[in-house]
C-alpha cells in the first residue's frame, strides 16, 4: 500500500477533513526514499491534487526506514531542511 493510499484512507475513514489540507498554509513536503517500495511516483501528482498546490520532496536516496540509525547526520541534516 502506498503512501498516499495511507493519506487517502484516513480522509475516506473521516479522520481528516479535506478541507484541512486546502486550509494549510505551511510547506507540504514528501519523504522520498529509492529504495521504498510503498512509494509509486503517481504517488507525487496524487499530493498535489489533494493539497490544491506543488508539495516539496526532500530526497532521502536509499537510506530507507532506518535513516536515522544507519545514517544520523545525513538524516538529520534532510529532516532540517523539512523544519526550517
């Protein structure tokens, strides 16, 4: 299962309104991972149709799931640029 289908299934269960995506106003930015087989790129323009506008995709190369152990500096550095 993908992703998305994970964002769209919490809209379909009523956990999330749409409107609250169209109401944000901060950045919308997707983890992307190579290595990451519930990722498909349809994923990408599917996030952009749900939130009305272009999201940011930070990169994660094929660092996978466990990012943070394997890899804490490169890690932190790509979840900073998320932050800021």
């Amino acid at each position: 299962m993908s992703h998305f289908a994970v964002a769209a299934d919490l809209i379909r269960r009523g956990y999330v309104s749409p409107a609250a995506y169209r109401n944000w106003t901060g950045r919308i930015i997707v983890l992307k991972a190579d290595n990451d087989l519930n990722q498909s790129p349809k994923d990408f323009p599917r996030y952009e149709k749900l939130f009305g506008r272009p999201v940011e995709i930070i990169d994660m190369g094929n660092m996978g799931h466990i990012a943070p152990i394997l890899y804490p500096d490169k890690c932190a550095e790509l979840y900073e640029q998320a932050l800021i």
